[in-house]
C-alpha cells in the first residue's frame, strides 16, 4: 500500500508539471514575436527633437536641383544608381504640386558625387497636360552593361490603386529605349540585389499593403515572382525598404499609418519567397519613407526622420527633420547613430500637400562614401556625401 502510495504521488507530480508545461508553451505562443529590429533604450532622445540627442556625421552637402519661379517646383521621390563609373539621380518632377498633371520624371549624372549635370527628362508624363496619368520615380538596377530605369504610372483620381511600373533601358545613360510594363503596382525605391545575387522590387498594392517581388533573371527586367506576406491593417503607405543580416535574413521596414510613430518590420529566411508578419518595432518614424540597406563590410543602416514631433498643422503625422542614420553590426540590435541634416527648412512655392523638412531618403555605397539623396520641402534635391569611414570610425 506504501508502495502504491508513493507511485500515485510521483504520477500526480508528473501530471502536474506536465500540464504547467503544456500551459507555459501556449503561454509563450500567445506573446507577440519579437520585433525583427530594435533600437536601444535612449538611442533618440524624444526631448531634443532638434538633434535627438545625437552628433551630426561629418558630410559633404550638395543641390542636385533648385526650384525656381520659372521651373518645375515640386521634386520627391528621389532615387540614386551606379553606372559605367558615374553616379545617376532621378525623382518625380511636378510642375507645382504634387502627383498633379504634367508630373515627369528628371535624372542627372556625375563622375565625382559632387558635380552634377543639367536634369533631363527621364520619363514624360504619360498621358499629356489634360490626361489624368502622372510619372514618379522608382529608381534604377545596373545589369551587366545596361542601365535598367523604374517609373510608376498612377492615374492622379485612384493615385496608387491602379498604378503599373514600367522601365526603359540604355547602354549609355543618354539614350533610351522605349517602354515596357512590368506589372502592376506603386514602386518608389530602387530594385536591389541581395547577397545570392536575387533581385528584391519593393513597393504597394492597390489595397495599400505591401507588394514584394523577386527575380533570378539577370536584365532586371522579367522573371518576377510574387513574394508572400501577410497583410496588416497597421498599413496605408507602407513604402518599403530593406537590408540584410549576416547570416543571409532580410529584413524589410515599412511605415505605419498616420498617429503611429513606429517603424514596422518583417523578416524572410528563404531568400525573400515568404515574410513573416509585419509587426511594430520600437524604432521611431515620423511616418514617412525610410531608406535601408548595408554598408560594404556588412553594417546594417535604416536612414530616416527618427521624430515623434507631431507637425503643427498635422498632428497625426511627424516632422520630417531631422533626417538620421543608424547603424547595427547584428541587423537586430541599432545602438549607435547620427544626424545626416537638421537645419530648419522653409518651403518656397505653397502648396497643401508639401512639408518642410529632408525626406524621402535613397542611398547607394559608392567609392568609399555613403551617398544619400532626399528631397528638401517637396522642392529641391540634395545629397549628402558620408565617408564610410566616418560611419565606421566608433565602432
């Protein structure tokens, strides 16, 4: 009886901890995943929202384009590429406001990152002065000996609903040839390859989430497959942009809907063919676009306005000043960043959709500098001009 005693108990103690188990994983089931970015505590100093707490990174500053009173005044969407040994820079070029008829799309080029040619038309605006269809930017892939440049088309009554990205190509970055439609959707940012050489085009659906596409082909131009990610209601605009780990995972950042001032993140581990849900990391955003990516020793950065500020006249949207970069060696972890620009901003040519501030940020690694280029008030383009060496010096 003794004997039976001390088995029942060992059973019931077994059956106990067993079932406290069991509640332990559905307890760690239910929690949130973890974020697949963080920034450390007291990283952006909420309280300085001039500097954030942060030193400014040496730079060279340059004026790709000025608006003037008898010039196209609005410019945004701002992107960079590398060619035959130049540097090539194209945005959305509207004549006052923005994604309004007659909206183009401008390039210029440069040998040394600091002296820029006169814009040219890139891409018309599609459909004439009366036509409801506008141009904006998408960026530019080299593949192999030819230069590869994006546009999005989007009728300006059903802006982003209906859009298609289309390309043209050229040998020389002078002459181009006529356009091809890839597919349906709004893309804004450059189309990058990854470490096993896939190429990622990044951007938005009709219905505001995000549409991620990859392809093995070599022209940067066919074999797109759609990538799988689920959907995320904390999503209207969510311009996507990416860099990668060193153990291969890629990490795409998305902006979140107007009053939430938090970058939103999700992760792929099979070469960007599915992501995981997009979830909220405590990286702050002033709600607008941001620009990712690595430098060459493997350096995560996310380059964007790090500000909870709410604009005066918009409160549910952030300040687009300061614009800051920050860096991780892990692609998880950002500890360490600075400021690119913070000087006030004051827009010339009045429009109700243009803000103050550098925004909208692009940037491409070439010749040993970081160069980053923004839009500044929805009016100029600038770029900043950051030696590696300077991103990596307090490491």
């Amino acid at each position: 009886m003794k004997v039976f005693r001390i088995r029942s108990l060992v059973f019931g103690l077994f059956a106990w901890a067993s079932s406290l188990a069991a509640s332990w994983g559905t307890e760690k089931d239910n929690l949130p995943p973890e974020p697949p970015v963080r920034v450390t505590g007291g990283l952006f100093d909420q309280s300085q929202p001039l500097t954030l707490g942060l030193r400014t990174i040496k730079a060279d500053h340059i004026i790709v384009y000025r608006a003037t009173n008898d010039s196209y005044k609005y410019s945004h969407h701002a992107n960079l590429g590398v060619f035959q040994g130049r540097l090539f820079a194209a945005w959305s070029s509207g004549v006052a406001h923005e994604d309004k008829n007659q909206q183009r799309v401008l390039y210029c080029q440069s040998e040394d990152g600091v002296h820029w040619s006169q814009p040219r038309v890139l891409a018309e605006d599609p459909d004439g002065q009366q036509g409801p269809l506008v141009s904006l930017c998408s960026g530019f892939q080299t593949s192999g000996d030819t230069l590869v440049a994006y546009y999005s088309v989007s009728p300006i009554t059903q802006f982003i609903q209906v859009s298609t990205v289309h390309c043209i190509t050229s040998r020389d970055g002078q002459s181009w040839s006529e356009p091809r439609k890839i597919d349906t959707g709004f893309f804004m940012e450059s189309p990058r390859r990854t470490s096993s050489n896939r190429m990622l085009l990044n951007g938005q659906r009709g219905n505001h989430q995000p549409r991620l596409m990859y392809s093995d082909a070599i022209d940067g131009i066919s074999g797109f497959n759609d990538a799988e990610i689920p959907p995320a209601v904390e999503l209207v605009f969510p311009e996507p942009t990416w860099f990668e780990r060193p153990d291969g995972t890629l990490v795409v950042l998305l902006r979140s809907r107007p009053n939430d001032f938090w970058l939103y993140a999700s992760e792929s581990t099979d070469h960007a063919v599915s992501w995981s849900k997009p979830v909220r990391t405590n990286f702050p955003d002033a709600t607008a676009r941001s620009c990712g990516g690595n430098l060459p020793d493997g350096t995560a950065y996310i380059i964007n306005n790090s500000t909870q500020t709410p604009r005066p006249n918009i409160p549910a949207l952030g300040i687009r000043n300061p614009l800051t970069i920050a860096l991780s060696k892990d692609g998880r972890v950002f500890d360490r960043a600075y400021v690119i620009r913070n000087e006030p901003t004051r827009k010339r040519f009045d429009s109700g959709t243009k803000a103050n501030g550098w925004q909208y940020p692009a940037a491409v690694v070439w010749n040993d500098y970081l160069y980053v280029i923004y839009s500044i008030n929805k009016e100029d383009v600038g770029v900043s001009r950051i030696a590696v060496s300077e991103l990596l010096g307090d490491e």
